[in-house]
C-alpha cells in the first residue's frame, strides 16, 4: 500500500515535467535542426555565387581549363563541398569536380534541395552589366544575379554527414542533459513523496485500525509530519466514533433487555391465564399433548378431568361479573390446593377448567375428582356482607391408546361432564371407553 501510494505520487510529480520537457526539448531539436539546415544552404549558396561569379568570364571565353580550375578549387576550400560543376547555358557540362549523387535535373532558375544524404544548390550564371567596379558588390550582384544574358549554371553539392553529425551530438546532448535534471526530479520527487507517504501509511493503519474496531487507537503526530492535523481531526473523529459506539453499545443493550423482558411476559401472558393464575388453554395443550406421547410410549396410565362451574351464568347475571370473576380466582385456589404437583390445571374459557393427572388411572382420578368436587361445595366467599357458596361438576376420561388426538379425549371427558350436569350438577361421571 505505501509503494503504490509513493509510486502514484511519484508519477503525479515526475509524469508532467516528462511531458513538458519532451515537448519542450523535441521542439527545441526542431528548431536547432532547422537552423542548421538553413545554415548549411545558405553557405551552399554563397559557394556556388561565388562559383557562379568566379566562372562567369571563363564561361564567357569558353576557357575549359579555367572553368575546372574553379571547381577544384571549390571542392578544395570547403571540405563539406563533394561535387561542383560548372553548365552552359543550353545545359550541358563545361567542368565537373567531385562526384555527383545523382544526374542533375534539367536546370532552371536558382534552386536548393536535398537529395539523399547531399545539399544540391544550383545558381545561374549571368553577363554582368557593365559597371564603374566591376569588384563592388553591385558589380558581383550583376554577374550572378542580374537581368544580364544567361551563360550557364554553377552547382554545388554539398554532404549532409556533418549536419547529421551536428544533429546526433545535439540530440545526444540533449537526451543526456534531460536525463540527468529528470533523474534530480525523480529524486527530489521521491524524497517528498516519501516525506508525504510515511505519515499517510501511518493514518491509513491508523484509521484501518480503527474500522476493525479498535476505537482506542490514535495517531502518533510525531510520525505525521505536514498531516499533523489531518491526524488530529482523526483522533478527535475516533473519540467521537467511541463516545458514539458506547452510547449505541448502551442503547442496544437497554433496548434488548426491555425486548427480553417483554417477550417473556409476552410467553407468560400466553402460558398463563392472567386472572386465575392457571395454565392458558395453549400451555394445558402442550403439555397434554407431551403426556399422551410418553403414556403411548411406555403404557403409564393417564386421566383427564373436565370441570365445569354450576349455574356460573347466574351469578354474573345475579351478582355481576366481578363477583363472577372472584368465584373463578376463588375456584381455582381450591382445585391448586387439592391436586398434586404433578397435575396441571387448564383454564380451557369461560367456566370451563381441566386437570391432566400423569400416571393416574380411572378409579384414583374419580376418587381426585370426588375430592374436588367436595373441596368445591365446601367453599364459599363473602360479597357484600353475605356468604356465596358455588359448586362444579366433572366427567372423567382415562386415556386409551386408540386416541390419535388430544382433541378425542377431551371430547369423551366432555361427554362425562355434560352427563355428569344432566344427572344434577355437583357430581363426578365417568366417561366410557373408545368404541
């Protein structure tokens, strides 16, 4: 992560003075190169005047031996010349020193150009007007470029090897001094990206650090140097992140008591009837249910007793329904007090109870019934000053293994206690066995 974040500066710093000094140093080399192509024809055109003006009466005298005399002696005075010669005017050689790279084109007015690796410059030759000094510059001008008769062409060809020579140790110079001030750049830059991605490898621990919620964790400023407050406003943001995160750590907590506390209420509420205390019609089901299972399984004999309060409807409608409601608390601290710890009592709705008696055959769960029924006719409470005595009646059901359902052998203790109310009320009935 530091390499790249260095190199990523680095290239920040040193890629646009690459691109500035390239563009500055290739414009350079093309403008030098320029000057020193136009250097080179102008001192091939000042050759070949002076050829031009040298030849003009030996041309005129058709002096053949004169005329070669001035194109060696071109060659010899300029060693960049390779090849000069002197034409008539009809185009045809007169003198020829050197070698040419290439036949000469047919001739014309004054021209300069490059053919291969050679500078061809071509100046005609004109009669001179007659003047007061014909060695004056005026006199020199009407021998070589005046309106005067044409009388033919001097040529000069002069090599490129020096100019190109001249260019590569440019080029080269160029390159090398380039290379050395970039190589101090990239120095210097990487001394300061190095200065700037110490303390930035240090903040990125840091703040990592911090996302793995370690919230204790701080900068150390000394190792930050110009990001010394970036790394302050950090430490002060991961005070504030942990402040935050106690805060929200406290919340969450105090939040999921409180959903703790009221689920369990919530499952209190469902497994117990709020006003007598007793198992809810869900609870007594379960745990019906789990019986019945464990007497298939192992033969225990189990019973049920169905209960339900005499003439309850009376008394709401007598007494009013709080009174209804007393008798029902007061009813079911009886049946808590009669039966076993093992038993479990259901209020199934209304006035209507049952009691589940785990390893209790039909005769002692008539007998627990009996004795039930009895505790029931002996109690009473007081309303308004004056004694209310109630009594219930009950049907008794033993378990038989050909019940797939809960919902069977509650239907068969049903039918004992509605035979059990049609008898007269305040008694026991047994139910009969499955058909």
């Amino acid at each position: 992560m530091k390499f790249g974040i260095r190199l990523r500066l680095l290239l920040a710093a040193v890629f646009p003075a690459i691109v500035v000094v390239s563009l500055l140093l290739f414009g350079f080399l093309d403008r030098h190169a320029a000057d020193l192509v136009e250097a080179l024809r102008d001192r091939g055109l000042a050759s070949a005047r002076q050829l031009g003006v040298a030849a003009e009466f030996p041309l005129f005298a058709n002096h053949t031996e004169g005329l070669q005399r001035l194109t060696d002696a071109a060659m010899a005075g300029d060693r960049q010349i390779v090849a000069a010669a002197i034409y008539s005017a009809e185009g045809k050689s007169r003198s020829v020193s050197g070698r040419f790279s290439s036949p000469p084109p047919p001739l014309s007015a004054r021209e300069e150009s490059i053919v291969g690796n050679t500078l061809r410059v071509v100046v005609p030759i004109r009669a001179a007007a007659p003047v007061d000094d014909p060695f004056s510059d005026a006199g020199l001008a009407a021998s070589s470029g005046g309106q005067g008769a044409l009388l033919g062409y001097a040529v000069v060809e002069l090599s490129l090897e020096v100019l190109n020579k001249q260019k590569r140790d440019l080029l080269n110079w160029s390159f090398a001094t380039t290379f050395v001030g970039l190589l101090i750049a990239v120095m210097l830059s990487t001394l300061i990206a190095a200065s700037v991605t110490r303390p930035i490898d240090h903040i990125s621990r840091v703040v990592a650090r911090i996302g793995e919620g370690e919230l204790t964790t701080r900068t150390d400023v000394g190792k930050t140097g110009a990001l010394a407050s970036l790394a302050r406003g950090i430490d002060a943001m991961a005070a504030q992140v942990a402040v935050t995160q106690d805060e929200l750590r406290q919340q969450v907590a105090l939040a999921t008591e409180e959903l703790r506390q009221q689920k369990e209420a919530a499952e209190l509420t469902a497994r117990v009837d709020p006003l007598t205390g007793l198992a809810s019609r869900r609870a007594f089901t379960e745990k019906a249910e789990i019986e019945m299972l464990r007497s298939s399984r192992y033969g225990v004999p189990l019973s049920l007793i169905m209960i339900d309060l005499d003439h309850f409807k009376a008394i709401n409608d007598n007494h009013g329904h709080p009174t209804g409601d007393a008798v029902l608390v007061s009813f079911a601290r009886t049946l808590t007090q009669v039966v076993r710890e093992v038993d479990v009592i259901g209020r199934l709705g209304g006035e209507e109870f049952a009691v589940l008696l785990p390893d209790t055959g039909a005769a002692e769960a008539v007998q627990a019934a009996e004795r039930m029924r009895q505790a029931v006719a002996g109690s009473s409470l007081y309303v308004r000053g004056q004694q209310l005595s109630y009594s219930a009646s009950f049907g008794v059901a033993a378990f038989d293994q050909t019940e797939l359902s809960l919902s069977e052998f509650l239907a068969r203790a049903d039918a004992a206690l509605y035979r059990a109310k049609a008898e007269g009320r305040n008694r026991v009935a047994l139910a009969d066995a499955p058909a």
